[in-house]
C-alpha cells in the first residue's frame, strides 16, 4: 500500500512572489501530508524566496541560477528520497484532498506509474469521490497533452526511467516526459478537479511562437520513434500546425498564425490537412464553442 510517506512534493518556482505562498500552503494543508515538500527556486529576481522562506520550518529549499523548468523539476527529483514524487509549478495550488484521493486511486490500481487528475481555473471543487479513472494511451498523449503538470503524481524510477524533463524542450517539456513514459508505463487521469491551474500571462505556455518551434522538435522525435503508422502520424502532426495557428490567430497574432499555416503547406504533413480538419480542429473548435456556451447559460 502506498502511503502518504513515500511522496515528495517538488514544488517549482520563477518570479512568482504572488502565488508562492498559496502553493506552498495547499500542500501543507494536505489531508494526506506528504513526507517531504522541497521547493526549487530557479534564480527569481523578485520576492519570490522571501515569501518561500516564511515557511522554512515546513520545506526544504533549493536555489539555483535560472535554468528553466526542467532543470528546476530535476533538481528536485533527484533530491527526493521516496517513491513517487507529487509535481507543482509555484503559481498553481491544490484541493486540501488532492494527494489523499491519488493515494486511494493508486492503492486500486497498482499497477499505475502515473496518476495526474483534472483541473479548473476556478478555485476546484470536487464532490463525493467516485474514483473516476481515465487510462491515457501514447497516441492519446500524442494528440493532446492529457496532463497539466500540478496534477501529476509520479513513480521517480519511471520518471527518471524515461529521462526526466528535457530542458531542450522547454515548453513542451513536460508533454515530452509524458511521451517517453507512455510507451512503457501505465498512465492515468482521476476524472476529478484538484488544482487550481493559473494561466499567468508571463507563463512559458503563453509564449505561443517558442511552443510552436519546440513542438516541432519535439513531433520529429516522435515521427523517429516509429510507434504509429505514417499516415496517422501526418494526420496527428497536420492537426497541431493547425491548432497553433488557430491559437495564434485568437490572440490576434495573424502574422505568427499565416507562417504557421505555411510551414504547414510545406511540410511532409500537407496531404493530411483535410483529415486534421475533419478528425481533430473541427470536433475541437465545436467542444470549445460548446463549453462557452455552458458556461454563459449557468
């Protein structure tokens, strides 16, 4: 049975001086509380480290020059000691129950080497437990990245296994870790939401460009591994050009959007554009139109 004792969090932080302290207490006030919290700060040059040092008796705290978040996650696997190691970026928080309801989860299903939950940009509120577990497949990972990282609860042997986070791809770096460990370990998503994911303005995410140019990097990769056939691949590859470009389009970027689709017309994907259009964006836009709809009728 795994227990509350063989987690660590490792809580990631960047010139975050206004969420830090929240993030820091959502894991103190754990109903599960985990047997470590260590908090990497990657060369903040605000307050950040003043506000993380208000809980030096409950943490333990790492600095270091600013590397990105992989660097920053890393540092902080490799100094945890236990089995699974619980991620949190430091402008995201949890759900006082968070780590107990992955505990009851992962002690049903065993044979999990990852279990991230859902999340909400509101603070969460789960209702009754009902252990609601989606299995996440590679292919499935490789049309969207099913985990949003300060959900994820991991096995440090798997994570480490696979490589951890490739500062390379930073960005995608985490969509890149979940890649790698989907092709030998069991992954899987608790269909509740627990955290409470802050899209700051400032987030690497937003950098819309740098994403785009380092999830090319990261497709040719797994264009090389080989783990689907080719024309599924185009297809999938077809589909993440254009909904890039589309992002890049509603946030008025309409130069980024064109080069975009561009790239996409000269590319070895451009034959599978109409099946990316039929497959995956029209089916996406349609669900997103939808929830706005749902959420302005409530």
């Amino acid at each position: 049975m795994v227990s509350k004792d063989q987690i660590t969090v490792v809580i990631t932080s960047y010139n975050c001086e206004s969420t830090i302290g929240a993030a820091i207490a959502s894991t103190l006030s754990q109903t599960q509380r985990p047997s470590r919290i260590i908090v990497v700060d990657d060369g903040s040059t605000d307050g950040t480290v003043s506000e993380i040092l208000r809980f030096n008796n409950d943490i333990t705290l790492l600095q270091q020059p600013n590397g990105g978040p992989s660097a920053a996650r890393n540092r902080g696997v490799s100094e945890s000691q236990t089995e699974w190691i619980a991620l949190l970026d430091g402008d995201d928080l949890w759900h006082k129950d968070k780590l107990e309801r992955q505990l009851q989860t992962i002690n049903s299903y065993p044979q999990l080497d990852l279990l991230a939950t859902s999340w909400s940009r509101s603070d969460p509120a789960p209702g009754a437990f009902s252990m609601k577990l989606s299995r996440i497949s590679y292919v499935s990972l490789l049309v969207m990245n099913r985990f949003q990282t300060s959900t994820v609860l991991v096995k440090k042997t798997e994570l480490q296994r696979c490589g951890g986070f490739n500062s390379a791809l930073d960005s995608v770096e985490d969509w890149g870790a979940w890649l790698n460990l989907s092709r030998e370990s069991q992954l899987g998503i608790l269909e509740e939401p627990l955290v409470l994911y802050r899209d700051t303005a400032t987030g690497v995410s937003k950098d819309l460009s740098k994403f785009f140019d380092k999830m090319l990097i990261l497709l040719e990769q797994e264009r090389n591994a080989g783990l689907v056939n080719d024309n599924l691949f185009k297809t999938i590859a077809a589909w993440h050009y254009l909904r890039l470009s589309t992002a890049m389009a509603l946030e008025h970027h309409y130069q980024d959007a064109l080069k975009v689709v561009f790239k996409l017309l000269n590319s070895p994907y451009k034959r599978a554009t109409p099946s990316a259009l039929r497959q995956y964006l029209f089916p996406f836009l349609i669900d997103r139109v939808e929830r706005r709809r749902q959420l302005f009728t409530k």
